[in-house]
C-alpha cells in the first residue's frame, strides 16, 4: 500500500520555526547583566579626566543616566570634579590589612578555610604532601574582591547600571583583575609600555622565548644560587660540627634588614645561619656573604626545574576543576549571586590559579632542597604570611623544626583575622602593646615574646664619618640642620599636598634643608617634580640611599605614621605627623604626646617650628617618646638582635621530637 506523503502547512512550518528560534534563543541565552562594572587602573595619570570622561559618556548612551563613578583618593576625585565629572569617595578600600575592617578579613578566612578543607584530603591536589588550595596565598586580593562585593550589592539595590571605579598607584598593584560577564578590568599603560601591533607583540614574543631557551640554565643557576646562601662561611667554617643552624626564609627587602642583624648576632652566638632568597634584587643585599652551592648543584637545579615545573599542569587542570565545582556548591548553598563574595573570591583565585601551582611548586621544591641539604634547627619566617614562608612552615611541621617569625614594622592596622591565622610557632614582637594585640586578636600568649626589631639595633651603633659620606654623595651638607619628611606608599595626591605645607615652612627657616625620603615602594617622580618647582638647592628628593644614617643626622622627623618616626624616636628624635584627610591613625603618636599632631595645612609651619626651637615643646615631646618607645617598641637599648637569638636557642632546646606534630593554634 503506498502511503502518501502529507506535506506541512504553513502553519506548521511557521510553528515549527517559532519553537527551533526560541530553543536557540534559550540555549544561547547568557544571563541579563544587572549592573556593569568597570574597574580602571591608571598606571598613566596623565588624562584621566579625559579617559574617565569618555567611559562615562559611552556608558551614559548604553545603559542610561544612572552610572556612579568612585575614586579611591580625595587628589583623584578632585581632578574629576574639575572635569566636569560627578564621582564619589571609597575610601573603605584604602588599607590593605585595616584593623577596622575586620568583617572582610573573617569573611576571606572563612572562605579559605572552606576551600582548604574541601581538598585538603583528596591527593590529587596536592604536591609533596602539601595541600595549598587555600585563599592565603594573596588574602588581600580576595580582601579587595569582597570589598568591592560589597560596594556592588549596594549599587544594585540603588538600581545603578554601571559602575566605574577609579583606582591610581598604588592600588593599581594591589587590586586584583576580575573579569566576568558583568565585570571589566581596564589598565592604563604609559605610552612607552604599550604594544603598538600585533606584529611587535609576535616579534617580542619570539625574542622572549629565544631568550628563555637561551638563559634558562644560566637563570636557574643563578636563581638557585640566590636562594642557597650561607652567611660569612669563612668565619663559621672551623669547628662547624655539631654547631645549631638555623634556616632564613625572606622574601622582601624590608625584612631582609633585620634578617641580616638576627644573622650577625647568630655568628656570634655560635649559631650558623642561612639565607633563602626568594626574590634575586635581595640577593646584592647580601653581597658580602659567599655562595654555599657548587657548580654541580646548581646546573642540577637547572636540568630538575623544567621537569618539576611540568607537574603544574595536570595539577593546575585538576585545581581548576576542582574550584569550579567548590563555587558551583558555594552558590547554591548560599544563593550567591553574581556580585557576591563568593563568587568574586572564586573568580579572582582562578585568574590567579596558573600563578599560584608555579609559586607553590617552585616554593616547595626548593625550600625541600634547602631543608635537606641544611638540616637547620630552625626556620625563621620573614615575614610570615607571604606564600613561600607559608610552604616553609608546613615542610618544617612534616621534619618537626621549630618555626620563627620577626618583626619588621608596626602591626597595629592588621586585621584580628589575619593576626591569628599566622603559621609560625613563636613570634618575636615589638613590645607589649603589640604583644596584647596579637593576644586579644586570639593568638596564644606563649607564642608572642617581646624582643623589639632586630635592626633597630642599627640606630645606637652608626658611624657619624661613615653617615656623613652617605650624605655627601647624596648632594645634602652634614654640617646643616636636616628636616626629613618620610613618605608611606599611601595616596600621591594627599602626600604631595602635605610636602608643598613642609617645603613652604622649611624654606622660611634659614640654613635648615629638607631630605624627601621616598618610600620604596613609591616611585620618586610626584615628589622630585613637586620639589622642582620650587628651584632651591636646599630641597632633596632622595630614595635609594641608607635611610639611618639621615635619621641619625637629622633634627625633625615628618611622616604620616609610618613607623620611620619609632625609629627616630628610639634615638631621641622630635616628630611631627601629618594627618590632613583626618583618617583615623594606628598608631596614636600624637595622641600619646609622643609626637606633634597636624590636621590643617596651615598648622605645618608653626607645628615644625615649634618641633625645632621651643622648648616647652620639645620637653613634653621628650617625656612623652621616652614612654611610648618602652611600651610599643620595647627597651631602647639596642640588643633585640640579642633577644632574638635567645629566644631561638630556646625554642631549639625546646623542640619536640619526632612523631609529634600539627599546626599551632
């Protein structure tokens, strides 16, 4: 029997189109974006008026009149409203480790526990025993994401439809990279720094792999040579047998100062230390110390890493698997939403995810390599909560080595959260007010000991010939009174508004010349332009130069609350602080008469002239730096180097024997 065949109607054809349009539609569909962020990052703050400007014009014709735009600093938000530009203040985001804001930091730690916990049993995740799937290891990134979690929920509940936020050095370092479907990061080079084609970032490309597969044996080398460094060998060779050891794991310049003084005062309390250098500038700054590593080891070095690299790949695919699942589940447990913590945290750990299998398998295949070529009777972490100190403390908890961390700076404006989840056994404090600190912040009271800050101990032993040649070279007269005004690595624009109040006071003061001592951190261009303008040889812009032997020839100190006035006040010195924003400080040097409190550019004058020349002040300033330096930076008496090492051959006397481990409370 023939069937015949019945062709479709209009009608079903019609239909039949309808539903295949509306199934793609579904299938494609990618969720509505409520509000559209633009995160900009002005390394080049030549036209940001100008750039902003246009940002908000074409957001204005895309999503309406509801766009905010907030700045990070007042300098910078002064500089859109002279534009033409409405903006607002987020100041919330303006401290990396802000005591105030403690619920962030409880809510990273949170997250990083959960994230720690759910792969903390499974291997495949680990390396060398080692699970470091946890938020730890740039916490105040995700800091930074909840932040800005929290500013965005707020702006959709207001109905914004985008959001521009404006950050300038140094947040253009310190914030993250987030990019989503809702989320856009846009970094403002300098003109020399872009690539002008396609072409030249081939070229460039190709130039640089050729240089790696060139150098690379030669790089290890060096890297590992870095590394490996044992202190003044010639003076601890004889009779090494039997002698304690102890192993220094230092990541930044900053506390590569009082790495090196625990270290002479080890030599000369019998123990041999060592240096692991993970960052090669820190390596000059050991200059005078000899390499322990031979040619052999070293071109081991360079034939192992390659291989031992290739296992962050599978790792990192098995990681990223494993952190998409963990914000699947977070999402659904707690109904997060785009602009949620969670998600953002999540978001900014797997932008961050091929950083993080490279530093954390370079840090434990090195740091193994050191710990058993050493075999040390204790490791010192400087500072304790960067990523390779991290992997240092867990290698040593599996050999059962006591771990130390040191002091560097004042730790008064870090989080409670953050306070508590170092890893070290022991750490070496400042004084007793720091002290309580890390006690009501819920660390044991047996693991802070009082000892002050190693290089401290630099301040009471200077040579004044050897500071005066310092001096010279750098263009300042040692036979003239000195004023230096000490800058923090906060906002340029409020600091350079505070350096025009100085330069003004200074230069009506005769024979007095004034020393800017540029942060590292900082670059020294807004200040040695600032200072230019003024065109008088009695103003120095200075950075790379030996910031003691200035403090040591001076008469006043000016910062902000950096802890260059401890130091000064530790050999006796006058300090002014200048507050203008009238932010709240942590530490209260004005407030304890310890110093002279400014709050109004106009008060600067009078202020240092009252520093330098009057009496009654300088009487009440002496009583009051004589108390504060006992209770926050301990006995000035120039032996915390001292204390330390005594604290550390305890603690090895102390050190429990094998079989008995787990992570400090």
């Amino acid at each position: 029997m023939k069937v015949r065949r019945r062709w479709p109607t209009s009608e079903t054809i019609r239909a039949r189109s309808l539903r295949a349009r509306l199934f793609r539609a579904l299938w494609r569909q990618k969720p509505a974006v409520i509000m559209k962020v633009f995160i900009c990052k002005f390394v080049d703050e030549t036209a940001i008026e100008d750039k902003v400007g246009q940002l908000v014009s074409r957001s204005r014709k895309r999503f309406g009149d509801n766009v905010r735009v907030f700045c990070v600093d007042e300098g910078t938000r002064k500089r859109l409203e002279l534009g033409g530009i409405a903006s607002e203040a987020f100041y919330e985001i303006n401290r990396h480790y802000s005591a105030d804001d403690e619920s962030c930091w409880g809510k990273a730690y949170e997250l990083s526990d959960l994230l720690h916990a759910s792969a903390e049993h499974v291997d495949s995740l680990q390396y060398s025993g080692i699970s470091f799937l946890n938020l730890e290891h740039d916490l105040a990134s995700y800091v930074f994401a909840i932040r800005l979690s929290n500013l965005c929920l707020q702006m959709t509940a207001q109905d914004c439809k985008a959001l521009i936020l404006v950050l300038t050095k140094p947040y253009t370092v310190w914030f993250p990279a987030i990019a989503s479907a809702e989320i856009t990061t846009a970094t403002y080079l300098p003109a020399y720094q872009k690539f002008r084609s396609p072409a030249r970032r081939c070229l460039q490309a190709a130039a640089l792999g050729y240089s790696f597969f060139r150098n690379a044996p030669g790089f290890a080398g060096r890297r590992f040579r870095g590394l490996f460094k044992k202190v003044n060998p010639a003076r601890t060779a004889p009779g090494d047998e039997g002698k304690q050891k102890a192993l220094f794991i230092v990541s930044t310049a900053l506390y590569a100062r009082p790495a090196r003084a625990i270290c002479n005062e080890c030599i000369r309390n019998g123990i041999i230390p060592y240096v692991g250098l993970y960052e090669p500038g820190l390596v000059a700054f050991f200059q005078d110390h000899n390499t322990g590593v031979s040619r052999r080891s070293r071109l081991l070095a360079a034939i192992s890493l390659p291989f031992e690299l290739m296992k962050a790949v599978p790792l990192f695919l098995r990681l990223r698997k494993h952190i998409s699942s963990f914000r699947d589940n977070a999402g659904t447990r707690a109904g997060a939403d785009r602009f949620s913590a969670e998600s953002l945290c999540t978001a900014v750990l797997l932008a961050q995810l091929p950083r993080l299998c490279f530093e954390a398998i370079y840090s434990i295949m090195f740091t193994e390599r050191l710990i058993k070529a050493i075999l040390p009777d204790i490791v010192c972490l400087m500072p304790d909560g960067y990523f390779p100190q991290q992997m240092a403390a867990a290698l040593a908890r599996k050999d059962n080595i006591p771990t130390l961390a040191c002091s560097a700076v004042l730790e008064t404006d870090n989080a409670p959260s953050y306070m508590r989840h170092l890893h070290a056994d022991r750490i070496a404090t400042m004084g007793e007010v720091v002290r309580n600190i890390y006690i009501e912040s819920g660390v044991r009271p047996d693991r802070v000991v009082v000892t002050g800050i190693a290089h401290f101990d630099l301040l009471f032993y200077r040579d004044k010939e050897r500071d005066d040649q310092v001096l010279t070279r750098a263009g300042i007269d040692p036979g003239k009174p000195i004023v230096v005004f000490a800058t923090e690595n906060l906002a340029v624009s409020e600091t350079v508004e505070a350096l025009t109040g100085v330069i003004d006071a200074v230069l009506k003061t005769s024979d007095v010349q004034l020393v800017v001592k540029v942060h590292p951190g900082e670059g020294i261009e807004p200040y040695d332009g600032t200072a230019r303008r003024y065109c008088d040889p009695r103003i120095h812009v200075v950075k790379d130069i030996d910031l003691y032997a200035v403090i040591s020839r001076c008469e006043l100190i000016i910062v902000r609350y950096s802890t260059v006035a401890l130091e000064a006040m530790m050999i006796g010195k006058p300090v002014v602080v200048i507050n203008l924003a009238g932010t709240p400080v942590s530490v209260p040097y004005a407030q304890e008469s310890a110093a002279v409190g400014v709050y109004r550019k106009e008060d600067i004058g009078p202020a240092i002239h009252r520093a330098l020349f009057d009496e009654a002040t300088r009487a009440k300033l002496k009583a009051g730096r004589d108390r504060f330096v006992r209770e926050w930076a301990g006995e000035p008496d120039g032996r915390a180097s001292y204390r330390v090492v005594s604290l550390m051959k305890r603690m090895i006397a102390e050190a429990p024997g094998p079989g008995k481990q787990g992570r400090v409370g």
